[in-house]
C-alpha cells in the first residue's frame, strides 16, 4: 500500500547534511523539537543552521530567540562557519532576540506565567512572517522555578501555543544527569527528541547523535556520528544506507591492457570497489596509479587519498615511472588529498570523504592504504566506515580502489583489514614479490572479479620507465624499484 500525497506525514527540512535521510524527510512541520546535550555538544549550532538552511534554501523566515547569549555574541560565534547573521537580519528574513532572566529575579507563585513571552515570540514571529523558531535554551527560562506543577503546565502552554502558531520550532536543552534535561519533562511534551554526545574514546574525540523518539514517523533509531567543521554540523548515517543502488553493464578500462586481456569483458563494471593487496613493495601504490590514468583518460575527475605519501612525493615517485600526475593535478583531473590517519578519526575522515566527494565530483576514488585506517578503530569500526563509504561510491556509480598492506603473520593488523573488507571487494588483486632463480619475480593474481570470469593464474611483472610491463617467461627487463 502506497501512501497517499494527502496521508504523507508533514515534514521540514532540518538543514543538517544526512539527519533528513536518517528522520525520512526532516522534522515534524508545525511542531517542537528538542535539541538535548551537555555542554560542547553543538546544540545551538545545530538550531542556527536549522534557522539558516530555512532561509537560505527554503524562503522560510525564522526567529532565534536566545536567553543566554546576546545576539552579537552569537553573530560572532558562528560566522567562522559560514553564517553571516547580521545580513540575514538586515534582508528581513530573521530576527534575533536576546531575553535576559535573572534567576535571583524569578519568584515562585501561583501566578507564574510566560505571557510576556508569549507577547514578545508572538510579535518576532509575525514581524517577519516566520515559519521556524529556535528558543536556546529552555534550562535558563525554567531554571528558577522548583515546583513541578507550575514547570509542567507552563511547558505544556508553550508547547501547545508553538503548535497552535504553526511554527517548526527547535529548542534546546541541558542533559540532565538521570534525564534527558535538566527538568526531565521537555522530553515527554515535544514531538520530537534528539539527544547529542559528545565523548572522547583512546584520546579520540567524538560526537554522536540519537533520535529518542519521534511522534508519527518512521526514523533511524541507532546512534550516527557528527562532525563540526568549517561547514558547520554534518551527520554520518551509519545503517540507513540499503542495497537499492543500480548496477552499471558499462566496462571501463583497468588501464593495463594485459589485466583488460584477463577479465572477460574486457576490464570492469563502472561503479565496481576494487581492492589492491599485498605486502610491502609490491608495488600497490603505482597499480592504483595506473586505474587514475585510465580514468584521466577517459577525461573523468579523479580524487586521490594518501595516508602515507605527501602529494609532492607521489607526484615524484610516479613520474619516475614514466606517470605524470602532476600535469593532471594543474589540469583539475586530478585532486589528491593527503593526511596522516591518526589527525582525526574515523568519522572525521568519513565525512572529510563525503565532503570531497560532493565538492569535487570524482568518477574515480583511490584510498590508499585502507590499512593504515586499523591504527585508529577496530577491525569492526573500520569495516563499518568502509561499508558507508562503498554504498555511498556505488550509489553515485563512482569507481573505487582501495589498497591494503598484507603480512606474512595473518595475525597481523593489515590483514585485519583485508579480512574487513574483502568480501564487500568487487574485485580482488593480489601482489606478491618472491624470489626465482636468484632474482626477484613479481606476480598478480586476480582472486575475484564478481558478475564476469577471469584469469585466475598468476602473471608475472615488472616496474619500469613505463610503469607495469607484464613479461613472459623469456622476457629481460630492468626492474625500476619504487
């Protein structure tokens, strides 16, 4: 059964990249939302892009209403991320007050009400026809007031008039310490909980985020990391991805025309994950190097990432054999990130992927070495993060090779890796150097090749001027080591 354009549940776009997948659609339109967290977790962030991405991307004017920072300081803290508040309240499409409570001020009678408040939001609202309103935070407006049947009612009166305004409303609460706020009722009154953490694991900070319910919709129920960057809050679903993606019937050259020789169509599907193993000096590196000029070729943007070699020294060592990447690096084929695994972790890095990916638009991905990820998340984090990154790369049919260092110790981290990921691979080739007749014989073997057959045999290689020369066995070249 369908549902119906009339039946389908309201909702509005929350602004924040990956949290509308993970709600299907966005926050409940019309109704509270709950933005819950200790201190550092990114609660007011959050409801400032909410507000912005409204004005910006939707035509829908919005009131932030803030009872601790005054609305300077908030213009001041988030413009290093993109958000130029001032202009937006110049242009009419927002409106920022700042309402200043004095806890020592507030005196507990039975005549406590927010009708002040509501005279003051109402007019904000209707001064600039908004559709969105942020109230941050909800412990300084309550913050005085002890008696839980006051508290209780005058949430609810809140809630209720937000609802009846019509108004997308995000507000924003301290985590209690056995609740999920301080007062332990706005979780029970909104329509919709979203609880924010921020922790540090093995000296690695990270923040995730939790919707805790969310009344009349469908929704992601386990926990999905976020990051803040330059861009502001952008959030990883980790198990909202399904296996929907479409298969490609398009072959796309490997960029050796021996290993095009081995595969039965000729080289492989477009959109197909390639992984690269082998141990040290097998020559890794300069096969992925190989499947970014065939790409190139093809006139197709490639976007390279290193976590071992700066570019200025892949660059080098490439053109030593005869691949010159550096020409295509100042022709905008050619993009290549480098960084050390353990700068940040594994969903900082995720992120930092997903962000190349929709800046750049590659065809072509090369990750290299997946391995070195093992030094910063387990076998199963790893795998996890790699998973996103497949069904993201397969989603947007973009080629992907990854390489792996392997060990003779299968106990050994990289091979931790290999196991991670091989049998998500849709293509598996091995390197291996051995020693023959007192020289050194490097080999490929291509272990796997899904939906097409192949050459299963070894064939022996070498490293030249020209970059991979597959030999026969009579063949005599000067291997060039890099």
């Amino acid at each position: 059964m369908t549902e119906s354009s009339t039946d389908k549940f309201p909702k509005t776009a929350s602004g924040i990249n990956g949290l509308d997948e993970i709600m299907q659609g966005g926050f409940p339109s019309g109704r509270p939302v709950l933005i819950c967290g200790g201190p550092g977790c990114g609660k007011t962030l959050f409801s400032v892009q909410f507000l912005v991405n409204g004005i910006t991307e939707h035509d829908e004017p919005g009131v932030f209403m803030s009872f601790e920072e005054s609305a300077k300081d908030l213009s001041l803290n988030v413009k290093s991320l993109g958000f130029d508040l001032e202009e937006l309240q110049e242009s009419g499409k927002l409106k920022v007050d700042h309402v200043h409570i004095e806890r020592s001020e507030i005196e507990e009678t039975g005549e406590f009400d927010l009708e002040a408040l509501f005279i003051r939001l109402n007019h904000a609202i209707d001064s600039i026809g908004a559709k969105r309103v942020v109230l941050d935070t909800v412990e300084a407006l309550f913050g005085g007031i002890d008696n839980d049947g006051i508290l209780r009612a005058e949430l609810r009166r809140l809630f209720s008039w937000l609802k009846k305004k019509g108004v997308t409303t995000v507000i924003t609460g301290e985590r209690g310490k056995q609740s999920f706020t301080r007062q332990g009722l706005e979780e029970y009154v909104s329509d919709c909980v979203i609880l924010l953490d921020f922790r540090v694991i093995d000296q690695i900070a990270t923040r995730r985020l939790r919707i805790v319910k969310y009344r009349g919709s469908m929704h992601g129920t386990n926990e999905y990391p976020f990051l803040i960057n330059e861009k502001g809050i952008s959030v990883i679903p980790v198990t909202s991805l399904n296996l929907t993606y479409g298969s490609s019937t398009e072959v796309v050259s490997t960029g050796l025309e021996q290993l095009d020789e081995s595969l039965d169509q000729g080289g492989l599907y477009r959109g197909s994950s390639v992984l690269i193993t082998g141990s040290a000096g097998t020559s890794k590196t300069i096969l992925a190097a190989h499947f970014a000029m065939a790409s190139i070729n093809r006139e197709e943007p490639v976007l390279f990432f290193s976590f071992e070699e700066s570019p200025e020294q892949l660059i080098r060592n490439m053109d030593s054999i005869g691949i010159d990447f550096r020409t295509h690096l100042e022709s905008g084929l050619l993009h290549i990130q480098a960084s050390r695994p353990s700068l940040q972790g594994l969903e900082m890095h995720l992120i930092r992927f997903y962000n190349a990916l929709e800046e750049l638009k590659p065809k072509t991905v090369i990750v290299d070495p997946i391995s070195s990820l093992i030094t910063i998340g387990s076998s199963s984090e790893v795998r996890a993060m790699l998973i996103r990154l497949l069904d993201t790369l397969k989603n947007k049919q973009i080629n992907a090779v990854f390489t792996a260092l392997t060990q003779a110790n299968f106990k050994d981290k990289g091979d931790l890796t290999v196991e991670a990921i091989s049998s998500l691979s849709d293509a598996w080739i091995d390197l291996n150097n051995n020693r023959k007749n007192r020289r050194q014989n490097r080999t490929m073997r291509i272990v796997k090749a899904r939906g097409m057959g192949h050459n299963p045999e070894a064939q022996e290689f070498r490293i030249t001027d020209r970059g991979f020369h597959f030999s026969l066995p009579t063949e005599q070249m000067t291997d060039t080591t890099n």
